[in-house]
C-alpha cells in the first residue's frame, strides 16, 4: 500500500514542525498535519460558528497520548480533545485552543 511505505516522505514533504508536551516527559518535537478549518452550522432559529482543528500525526509520534496533552503549533498552545488512531501508522488528534 502506498501510504504505509511513503509516510515518511508525506510527513516529511506536507507537515509542519510541532511541540508534543505530556506532563512528566521531555517535549518532543514531530511534524503533523494541521488543519484548522472554520465551521459554520446553521438552522432555522441559530447559527453556530467556530474553529474546528486537527492534526494528523505518525501514530509513533503520540503512541502515549491522552487528553489535555497538548500540541504546540505556530506559537499556539492546543489542546488534545480527542485521539482517533486509524489504524494504518497514522492517527488524528482533535484540537482545542482551551483546556477541557
């Protein structure tokens, strides 16, 4: 499969330079994915907008990842929200700019 003999050269070629911090080791530096797409949803009484963001990760890179780790990114601190490994040596962390 393509994607599991080049992850490499995608990660190396298409990502950008983060911080992982998790309390009680060493920061460590890795390249994801960043996506930061604003969302609008809308109904009939009220719309709700907001920032909706991403990493995508080398599942290596944040094997021990949990909640409240965060992402440093572009001098901006987010928080991880959600992990959602896919099971093909990659995983997506969901972002929040606040603490949950």
């Amino acid at each position: 499969m393509f994607w599991e003999r080049d992850i490499d050269t995608f990660f190396s070629d298409f990502a950008v330079d983060a911080v992982f911090i998790r309390a009680g080791v060493a920061p460590r530096n890795i390249r994801v994915l960043f996506d930061e797409d604003y969302k609008t949803i809308m109904d009939e009484l009220v719309g709700v907008e907001g920032a909706a963001s991403s990493a995508i990760c080398r599942t290596s890179d944040v094997r021990d990842a949990v909640h409240n780790d965060t992402l440093v990114i572009g001098g901006i601190t987010y928080f991880i929200v959600g992990i959602q490994p896919d099971g093909t040596g990659v995983t997506i962390l969901l972002l929040s700019r606040n603490r949950v």
